[in-house]
C-alpha cells in the first residue's frame, strides 16, 4: 500500500525535498485531525516522534512531570519504567523525551526495522494510556512528595523533577534564560516556567496533574513526525489501528497566544546566589532583548541568525567589540532563540556591574545606530551567511540522528501554523536571497527595523548575592516546620507510611510477566562483527598522514595532530590557553576579525583541542595532544592550509587588550561548564588523583585549568607578559614537524593536493629543535576535595583504577556500564534518591568511575557507589534481562557515525593502539555475557573503590556539614 492510498488520512501534501534528498508528505488524521510529517529517504537511521502542544498554566511545572511521568509504565506495557526498559534492552540511536515552553516531545531513533516499531509501540501506548492514572507513586517519584522518617524527625521535599529543577535554578545562565522569555511575553504562556520552578512544583495537586494529561495528550492535538528509510504507509495504518482511530475529534484549545507588542521597553531585575567566597562586583548580568517578528517568517527566521552571528557571536563581531572596548562585562554573549512563536533577540554582558546598566544600553543603541547608518562590513555578511550554508549542507548533528534535528525544526513552524511542517527544512532558496541582498541595504534595515526602532523588549539584570541559597533553604526549612506543625497526629502518621510506601514501590520489582511484555529483540538480530577502522599510513615529505578512506560529499576534514609530550610541566595550563587564544588573535596579514570572515568565506572553520590518546598496551604511557582541525570543500582546501599556517605561526601572542578579553571569556565559559557539566568535571577531578592522563586533562580544561585562568584573570596585570611569553615559548616547541601527525578523512580524488598542501604547512612550521626532549610524568595526587559553589544540589564523583589491581579490561565491563546506569544506580539514585542522572564508566586503560547528576544528596549516594560491590556479587537476572543488557550495550556501541566521526574514531585507534581484533574480542565477549561473567567484576569494584578517590561540586553548606568525607574542602570560585 502507498502513502496515497490510506484511506485514513488526507493527505494535504507531497514534495520534493531535493536540499534533504527527501519525499516529503504532510497529512492529517480524518478521524482526529492528528497532524503527521513524513520525510521519506535512504537513511538506515529511522526517527519517529509524537508531540503535543502544552502551554504551560503556572510555575508548578506540571508540562515537565507528566514528561516523565507518562513514561513510567502503561496499559500494554505495565512495568514501572519502560522507558529504562527500552534503554538498557533496545538498539535505539536516540530515545528521550523533552519539555519546551510551548511542546512537549517524545523522540526515538533505530536502524533496526524491528527495533523502530518496538519502540514506537512502547511510545505510543506510554503517551496515550499512562499508569498516572491508576499509580498515585508515579507523580509522586517524579514530581513532589513529603519525606518523614518518623512521627517526630524532620519533614522534607523530595522528587525527581524538583531536584533537576533545583539544578537548573542554581545556574545564573538558566535563571537569565528565563527571565528574558518571562518578561517579554508576560500575558503568554511563556511568562511560565514550563520545567516548574522548585518553590512552586509542591503547589501542583495530582489531579491538576491528571487533567493536564487529559485536556493535552490527546490526538487532536498531536504532531506526528517519521523520518528515513521505513514503509511509511505501513507504520501510518499501525498508528491508526491500533491508536488514533481509537478517538474522535475534540475541540483543543492550546493555541499559543500572540504577545501583544509594548509600547517601551521593560526593565526586571533579580537576584541569583554565590557562594560566600566569591565576590559580588563584576559578576552581574545584564541583558538586552527584543522580540522580532514571527517565526513563520521565513527570511527572517535565517536572516536573524547571520544578523546575531555577524554583529555579536563571530570573532571581531562589531557589537561585541563596542562592549568590551567599553569596559562593560568581562565576557559577551548573545543569541536568537527562534524556537518560540515570537523568536528573541538577546545581548548580553556577563561580570559586569549594576551600575553600567545605562552605559550598557547606549552602547548597544548607538552602535546599532552607526551600523544601519554607515553599513555593516559586506565581507563580514557573506562570510556569516556562508558560515550557516555550509553547516546546512554539511548536516553533521555530531551523535543525533539527523532526523532528530530536522523534526525538532519543523515545530519551529509547524507548532504555530498547521501546514508549515516544511517551512524553514529548505533553506538554499532563502540562502541564494540572502546573499544578494548582502550589499543592498537589508540587514542594516533590519538592525533599524527589528532591534532600534522595536519598543517590544526588556532589560533584565541578574545581580549576585551572597547566601541566597542557605535564605532559601532556610526560608523552606521554616516553611515546612510551620507545616509539619500544623499537622495532626494522624497526617503525620500517613506521610511516615506514605514515605515508607513509596520507598517499597520503588524497591519492588516489576513482576516478570509484565517486564516480558516489552517487546525484545534476540541475539540474533544483533551484527556479530564490530565496525572496522579505516587507517591507511601515508606520507608528505617526511611528514606521516594517517588517511581515512570514506565519502564525505566533497568535504575534507584535516586534523593537525601536534604531540605535546616534550613540553615542560609548566607550560601544560598553557595549552589550555592557547586554544582558547588561536583563531581570535591578529595575524600577520588579517586582523582576528577579518581572519574569521575570511575563514567563513571558504571554509567551514577551524577550531583547536586539547586531549589525551592512553595507550592500551601500556596504561600508564599516553600521547599528550594539541589539535587543531579543519574542513573545506575540496576546491577551497588550499585556502583552509593558508588559514592553518597563518594562524599557526603569525599569530600575535603578546597582544595584552586581546590576549585580556580572551582570558576573562575562557574563565566565564569554564565556570558556565561547572554548572551544565558539573558531572564530567568532578568524575575527570576524581580521576586525576590517581591518572596521569586524566591529571593532565584537568590541568588543560578541568578544575585545575579553572585556576589557573582565574588566577590570570585576577592578576593580569602582573602576569600578562610572563603568560605571552610561554604562549610564544609553547607555540615555538610544540609547532614544529617532529610533532606532527596528519589525520585526514576525503575521497581518494583528492589526495593530490592534500600532499601539496601539508609539504607547505610543514615547510613553514617551526625547525626541529634537534634536541633529545625529555617527556614528562605527571604523579597524581591524592586530594579527595570538596568543592563548594552557590548550587542547590551536588555532583558526586567517586573513581579508581582497577589496572592498578593488576586487573585486564575486559568487554563484560561494557555490559556492566548498562547495569549499573539502569539498574542498580538509577533505582538508587534516581529513582529513590531523587538525583536527575547518574552514570558510570571503565575504561580501556583501567580507570572508572561512578558519578550522579544534579543530586539532592552526597553521603547517601556515596553509601550507594560503596554498595555497588554487593550488588554485583549477588546479581542474578533471568536470561531476557541478560540478552536486554547485552542488547543495549550493543546499542551503545554501534552509534550511527557520520564520514567525520569514523574518521575520528579511526584516529583515536591508531593513537592509543586499539586493533580491530581487539574491538572485535571485546565485542564478542559482550555477547557472550552472563551472569557469572558480571558477577566476576567484583574484584574490579573492589579495587577501585578501596582507592577511595572521591570529589563532590555542590552546595557550600551540604559540604561543610559533610566535609568529614574528604581531605580539602574549599570553594570552587574565589
């Protein structure tokens, strides 16, 4: 059957999508009125995902619980968590499900024909017919709940939602990110806080819950999208069948309002918490922002971002430059956020000060006004238009399915307007007028139009102030004392048994009839054979080129590969430095700005990295690398080899007003990484107590690194020469051939001028110092640190090497990552201790490490990590879930990789010393995995927890009241 002859469905509409080599269908569900999109193509990687429009009603975040919620079990698949079923049992490329301020959305991606239905069914059936409305516990677990021990002991707030939220309330960026959407657009339902803000989620009741769920999730209000190589009408009739036909059409109000525009612009300012060692100057926000057009706007939904990009984000942006020049804010960030009905436009000056607030505005204005009036740099324009064209075509979503980002882009559209699922997925039409309108006056109109002569907008400050948190805490302590004593004997009585209740339910295990009904692939289905590598061995010169033989649809991607081990000790924090430095400094022929435009003109860029390749062989050897990577179209390669050398050995190192802004930037994008990734950095500080590799990653973009910069940043003045000394001492020991490995992945057409090009690159780099270098050791240290921050909430690390036990790597320690990820660490805590996430790692050279996300505790999961040993020596499954966990660890291997990733993971073979015999032993010991071979793991447990390497980033008076646990405890910002 085709999609045209379904007799369920109107189809509105079928096109040519020739920019995404796709069939593209729009049509509507009679029955219902469900919206579908369908991309029909050749891509193995399938993507299917259900949406519904959810404004949010309130701050109770009741948009966000149900999320989760919906996922914890269902008429077909009763279990209490299908979605953790699935993710530890299923092939899946992608499985999550994500709250907006206006959507709701339920993803899942597969290559596996069976697999993609599975997945689909489960997904359905979770968002059609939840247990919420059976299962009490579930909003419960996820959202809110009371916690008393005992009649007499303390009540507290639990649940999942609440602690992520806390999480992201601890983050300024987050709480500036809100306040922007908030105060432009108060009479919508994006003055809501759609993931609920903490001091509200306990207002929600769990039948506001249940009815949000039952105005919402139902098909008329349902956006259905299907993307790759799948028989679309098969999957259609399915959904039909056994779904939609199941309802009638119901009249649906969730149509997102229309800010009506201000007359002047509005001003909001509030506070955000540190820590009680760091200082309040310079550390306030201050935001510019305006509400342009309508996202249905085609040209100007692209036009806006090349706008955003040439005047703030791009290196030498104008706007940019004006602030910074002008003393206001240490750090500048802007961006355009087009994911709303009403996209914003927003400027922001990051460690400035209140009282620059107007000097903040006047610059702005009358930058703006100079721009529109004099005309922006026309190369600076078609270099940023070129900039987004090549990642339009380029494609590369790094680990999403392609798919994936598509969908998520037709609801830029499709959310506000029916029929527009398409509108902003072909876009070479909207680039070609772009392009020439570049010197005819049309952005600078925009600049006039869109942000100057614009009344709708705000000016958002959020100032710093010291022990907001522990008020905050103390304010709920109070208000939960207050409440507890209000209560009766008797309701006291029913939370000690509710909180005894819910940690029973969440302690019993889904009975085994229900878990069989998740449908489960075989080992059978899964490839035997693990992907190989594609290294062939080259030469330029004198110079190795490790070639990686793949289509990459006429783009060649170049990794200088510069080994650092023969550089001193203390230039390591250099390195961090320099790559922040390189690519945003004058050069002998361009100045920073011009570089970058000229850059975007021909090429798609050029960025540089810090990192590590561990041997395999020997863990305690490993090759310090500085990379620094290109791309271009085969045509333009010896412009992206000019760009290489000029940046490499022209740049203007000793440039103190430069090398100043890059300094101050680096610091506030590092502590920025502290409250998104707090996670990595605590389990990579953990790891360097005990590994060399890992003590050199933290000294170059860890912990250590953070203060290094921060002491820089701090004493400028004093240090700027010595550092611009040792950035040229660096750039002079580490660019020079000796170092140099070529990585570089193409077809083999265009090899011929790829030898040309690096003979050049070699030619002009540094002489070889001829000197015998003498590679340094790191020794770890142990430190075991507490490091207090402003948050609400910890990131928990503990790590150890079992390689030092004298213990081999092994593929077992693969399917024990599943387990423990979805078993035994997310029931503890996840599930039970209200932790966001938590996760676990072994590597191939020994070390590990078990870490949680966003976590309301810290002895209590550092209890749970110690148990894990137990776990294991007693772990017993049925042969279904040993075949699910070996399943999802395939899953987690055999992730879809793009032409660039293969080449990546090919480099990172050959560097470490990874053979494909090797990779295809671990992968057979992974499918031979049972019981006894993760009960065997024990001893790998053992020894690295018995190293006892524990750091925790968290909650300044969480640690202090806990900092028996470690040796230091200190603050992570000074």
């Amino acid at each position: 059957m085709t999609i045209e002859e379904l007799q369920s469905y109107e189809l509105v509409e079928k096109r040519e999508i020739a920019e995404l080599n796709s069939v593209g269908y729009y049509l509507k569900h009679k029955k219902t009125g469900a919206k579908v999109c369908l991309l029909s193509n050749d891509d193995e990687n399938k993507v299917f995902y259900i949406g519904f429009r959810t404004p949010a009603p309130d701050d109770t975040g009741v948009a966000h619980i149900l999320e989760h919620s919906v996922l914890c079990g269902s008429r077909e698949f009763p279990v209490k968590d299908p979605f953790v079923e699935l993710a530890k049992g299923s092939l899946n490329t992608f499985l999550n499900a994500m709250t907006y301020p206006d959507k709701t959305v339920y993803p899942i991606a597969s290559c596996n024909d069976k697999d993609f239905q599975n997945l689909i069914h489960v997904y359905m059936d979770a968002v059609f017919y939840p247990n919420i409305y059976k299962k009490e516990e579930i909003f419960r677990q996820e959202g809110w709940h009371y916690e008393m021990d005992s009649e007499d002991g303390d009540l507290t707030l639990n649940g999942v939602v609440y602690n992520e939220m806390k999480g992201a309330f601890s983050s300024p960026e987050g709480v500036l990110e809100r306040e922007i959407l908030n105060s432009l657009y108060p009479d919508t339902t994006y003055a809501n806080e759609s993931g609920g803000d903490p001091e509200f989620i306990p207002d929600l009741t769990c039948q506001q819950f249940l009815d949000f769920h039952g105005r919402y999730y139902h098909p008329s209000n349902s956006y259905i999208f299907l993307y790759g190589n799948c028989d679309m009408a098969e999957k259609l009739q399915w959904l039909d069948e056994n779904y939609l036909s199941h309802y009638d059409y119901q009249e649906i109000d969730s149509e997102v309002q229309t800010q009506a525009p201000f007359e002047k612009m509005r001003e909001v300012i509030k506070d955000y918490s540190i820590s009680a060692e760091e200082s309040e100057e310079d550390n306030t926000y201050l935001s510019y922002n305006k509400s342009v057009g309508d996202t249905l706007d085609a040209k100007l939904y692209l036009a806006m971002q090349v706008l955003e990009y040439v005047l703030l984000s791009a290196t030498g942006a104008p706007l940019k430059q004006a602030l910074l020049d002008a003393g206001i804010g240490h750090d500048i960030m802007s961006s355009y956020d087009n994911g709303v009905k009403q996209p914003v436009f927003s400027i922001i000056a990051k460690n400035a000060n209140e009282d620059q607030k107007d000097a903040f505005v006047e610059v702005i204005e009358s930058t703006l006004k100079k721009l529109s009036e004099e005309g922006l740099d026309e190369k600076a324009l078609r270099a940023g238009i070129n900039y987004f064209e090549f990642r339009y075509r380029e494609a590369d979503f790094g680990n999403y399915p392609a798919g994936l980002m598509y969908g998520l882009q037709a609801f830029d559209s499709w959310l506000y307007k029916d029929d527009s699922a398409f509108l902003h997925l072909e876009a070479l039409d909207n680039f070609a007028f772009l392009k020439e309108q570049a010197d005819k006056g049309y952005f600078e109109g925009l600049i006039k139009t869109c942000l100057l002569d614009n009344p709708h907008g705000s000016l958002v400050l959020i100032r710093p102030r010291k022990g907001l948190t522990a008020e905050q805490d103390e304010k709920l302590k109070r208000k939960l004392e207050a409440y507890r004593n209000s209560l009766s004997a008797e309701e006291k009585k029913q939370i000690v048994e509710f909180t005894k209740h819910l940690k029973e339910y969440q302690s019993e295990p889904s009975p085994q009839e229900d878990l069989a009904k998740i449908p489960l692939l075989a080992r059978e289905d899964i490839d035997k054979k693990a992907q190989p590598f594609q290294n062939e061995l080259r030469k330029a010169g004198d110079t190795d080129v490790l070639y990686h033989d793949l289509f990459t649809n006429g783009i060649g991607y170049v990794d200088l590969v510069f080994r650092a081990g023969g550089i001193p000790v203390e230039l390591i924090p250099y390195l961090g430095l320099l790559k922040a430095a390189l690519g945003q400094l004058d050069t002998e022929h361009y100045t920073y700005g011009d570089f970058a435009n000229e850059l975007n003109l021909h090429t798609g860029g050029i960025s540089c990295s810090v990192g590590s390749y561990d041997s395999v062989q020997n863990p305690r050897d490993y090759t310090a690398v500085f990379e620094v990577k290109s791309k271009a179209l085969y045509e333009e390669e010896p412009v992206a080899f000019a760009m290489l050398r000029e940046m490499l050995m022209t740049s203007k190192l000793h440039d103190k007003k430069r090398l100043k802004e890059i300094v101050a930037e680096t610091k506030s994008r590092q502590q920025m990484a502290f409250q998104t990734s707090g996670h990595s950095m605590a389990a990579l500080r953990a790891m360097s107590y005990f590994s060399s590799s890992a003590a050199f990653s933290d000294m170059t973009g860890g912990v250590d690194f953070y203060h290094f910069i921060e002491d820089l940043d701090t004493n400028f003045e004093e240090k700027w020469e010595t550092a611009a000394e040792k950035l040229a001492e660096l750039a002079r020991m580490l660019f020079c051939p000796e170092n140099l490995l070529v990585s570089y992945t193409g077809e083999e057409k265009s090899l011929t001028g790829l030898d040309k090009e690096v003979t050049k690159l070699t030619a002009a780099l540094h002489p070889n110092t001829g000197a015998e270098k003498k590679v340094w050791a790191l020794v770890p240290e142990h430190k075991n640190e507490g490091l207090k921050t402003s948050a609400q909430i910890q990131y928990v690390a503990r790590a150890g090497s079992f390689r030092a036990a004298g213990l081999p790597y092994i593929g077992a320690l693969k399917v024990l990552r599943i387990i423990m990820s979805y078993d035994y660490l997310w029931n503890n805590v996840r599930v039970k201790g209200g932790a966001y996430g938590c996760m676990n790692n072994y590597t191939r050279t020994g070390s590990g490490y078990l870490v949680s996300y966003r976590d309301p505790n810290l002895r209590k999961t550092n209890e749970i990590f110690e148990k894990s040993v137990d776990y294991t020596e007693h772990f017993d499954v049925s042969d279904r879930d040993m075949t699910k966990y070996i399943i999802g660890t395939i899953s987690s291997m055999d992730t879809p990789l793009n032409a660039r990733a293969k080449g990546m993971r090919s480099l990172s073979a050959w560097m470490t010393g990874v053979t494909e015999e090797q990779v295809q032993k671990e992968r057979d010991e992974v499918l031979g995995c049972g019981i006894e071979e993760i009960r065997s793991l024990v001893p790998y447990l053992k020894a690295m927890l018995s190293q006892n390497h524990i750091c925790v980033i968290g909650n300044e008076e969480k640690l202090e009241e806990q900092k028996d646990l470690f040796e230091v405890t200190e603050s992570l910002f000074h």
